[in-house]
C-alpha cells in the first residue's frame, strides 16, 4: 500500500514537473514581445487587448511601446522592431508594407477589422428608417429640405471634417463630383474633430437632419446609429488617385469610397518564433460593430485601453473565445475575474 502511495505521489510529481516545463517551454517560445500601442481609441485597446492574451494566456513577457503608423511600419521593416502592430493601416503607405512584405521582413497575419475601416457620408439611422428611398448620395442631395444648414435653413448642408484630414478633401471633391451645390446645399467647415463629433451628437440629441462626412471604427457611431450611403457608382481606383484626392483638382467624377485595409502587422522574426502566439494573433478579428461599442463605452466611462481591454475580455467572452486554444481561454478569463 505504502509503495502504491508513494508510486502515485511520484507519477503524480511528473505530471506537475511535465505541465511545468510546457509551461516554461511555451514562455520561452513565445518570449519577450514589444507591441505597437498607437495614439488612438481603438489602437489603443487592441494594443492592451493582445498584451493581456499574450501574458495571461500563451506566457509572453509582452510590453506596449509608443507607436503610430508611419514610424511602427517603418521600424518594423528597417529595424525589425516593434515584434507586433495591432491595428495597422496599411493604405497609408502600401510602398513601405508591400516591400516590407517581399523582402522577408513584415508578415500580415489577419485584418484587424474583419469589415475594414469606413470613411464616407452618413445620415442618421432614423432619417434613413423614414425615408427608405435615401440609399446613396444621390439621393440624399434630391432632399436639401431634411439637412438644413446651420445657419441659412433654406439650403441643404454637407457637413465636412476639419481641415487638414484627407477625408475632409475627398468629401470636397465629392461635394464638386456630385453637384451638391447646383441642388441647393452648402458644404459646412466644422473647424475641429470636436465640432465635427458636436453637430452629430445635436442633430441626434434632436432628432434633426445630418449629412456629411464619418468614419468608422468609433465611439461616436457606437453612441449614435448612423447609416453609410452608398455612392450609386462602381469604384475606380485611377479616378480616385487622379481627382477625388487631389486638393484643387478641378473636374472630380462621382466614385466610391474605398474601405481602408487595417491588418495586424508582424516581424518575420517574431512570427518565425511565436509559436501558438501566432495562431491567436491570426484568429484574432473584430468587426467595427463590436469595436464601436467598446469605444462608447470607454468614453462614457472614460477608460483606458486597459480598462477597455479587461471589459471587453469580461464581457464578450463569446468573441474572444474564439481566438484562442481552450487552455489559454481558461487562463486569460481566471485573470480579469
């Protein structure tokens, strides 16, 4: 009986040390991790969000650093670090990241946004519910009556971001493209991203017409529920590189607007060592539905990116399960209860 106990305690000992050294071997597999933490809302969370899976539950030793696209991407392929960009936007210098690419340098595991980045002109969800005939800008601009301008209500208003912002330009061009002002509207300068955000949150708080440019992902279009139009033609990239983006281009043609590609960028180096790590980061895809949700309520509640990373893990556990091996679900829920 005593060497039964004693070969049970032994061979339950080896199990321990078994699990123990997995454990260690994973860790050292996976190692040391630097992760892009870029200077807005949804990079932001998703930076913490991989740095929280990463530790609790493949055992990296992962570490956010300062980051933004331009210089992250750039390091990335010139200096082989950061390890990880979480929400890269890859459109905004595709010579960089195709080059990165080709030369073994810079991996793109998944896109970050599983419906990519949305930019374009919005109404509000309830003017689209009572006028199911306005589906694309056309349409819209054959009602100036249900957008009054702020200041002369007898015209119809596009509203437009501030200066500076290519959305702000291509929504001029678009202004010019689709004849907005021969069917009685005014392009509105909001000035700001505040004054911007400020004429959505009134016209909703009213129940008052709004027309003009967005983006998504954001907290705002988590808040309030706006509707995309669509622009009642086909997308023409030579188009859109020879006028819709250029400032003072004076002939603009009607076009659509393209999504921006958002894709989780690597190093060859990290993702020729990650091992499992890899596999979450792949898996690892959110919609800009859920992403908006999570940023409104981070800005109501004021949060962090840490702050909203540990909600998001409390509370959508049906998502973010998906990402990940059983084993590791089970580590990362035990450490943000």
């Amino acid at each position: 009986m005593k060497k039964l106990l004693a070969s049970t305690i032994l061979a339950a000992g080896f199990v321990g040390l078994s699990s123990a050294f997995a454990g260690m071997a994973s860790a050292a597999e996976c190692g040391e991790v630097t992760i892009a933490n870029m200077n807005w809302q949804s990079a932001e969370v998703l930076a913490n969000l991989d740095k929280i899976i990463l530790t609790e539950g493949y055992g990296c030793t992962a570490e956010l650093v300062a980051g933004d696209t331009v210089p992250t991407i750039t390091s990335m392929t010139e200096k082989g670090e950061p390890d990880i960009a979480p929400e890269g936007w890859v459109d905004l210098l595709p010579d960089v990241v195709n080059k990165g690419i080709k030369e073994g340098k810079l991996v793109s595991v998944v896109p970050a946004l599983s419906d990519g980045a949305e930019q374009g002109w919005w109404i509000p969800k309830y003017i689209a519910d009572a006028h199911p005939d306005i589906k694309t800008i056309p349409d819209a601009l054959k009602h100036p009556e249900l957008f009054p301008a702020p200041e002369d209500s007898s015209k119809g208003a596009v509203v437009n971001g501030p200066q500076g912002w290519g959305g702000t330009r291509v929504t001029a061009q678009f202004f010019k493209a689709y004849g907005a002002e021969k069917a009685g509207f005014t392009l509105v300068d909001t000035g700001s991203a505040a004054g911007l955000d400020g004429s959505i949150a009134k016209a909703y708080e009213r129940k008052q017409g709004w027309l003009g440019y967005y983006w998504a992902p954001t907290a705002l279009l988590g808040k309030y529920e706006m509707v995309k139009l669509g622009h009642g033609v086909a997308y023409d990239e030579a188009e859109w590189k020879r006028c819709n983006t250029v400032e003072n281009c004076p002939d603009p043609k009607p076009n659509e607007w393209p999504k921006d590609s958002v894709e989780t960028l690597v190093t060859k180096e990290f993702a020729d060592r990650a091992g499992p790590a890899l596999d979450y980061l792949k898996a690892r895809s959110w919609s800009n539905e859920t992403v908006n949700k999570l940023l409104a309520w981070m800005s109501d509640n004021q949060a962090t990116g840490e702050d909203g990373a540990k909600y998001f893990l409390k509370n959508n556990e049906d998502i973010w399960s998906k990402w990940v091996s059983p084993e590791a679900a089970k580590k990362i829920k035990a450490s943000v209860m």
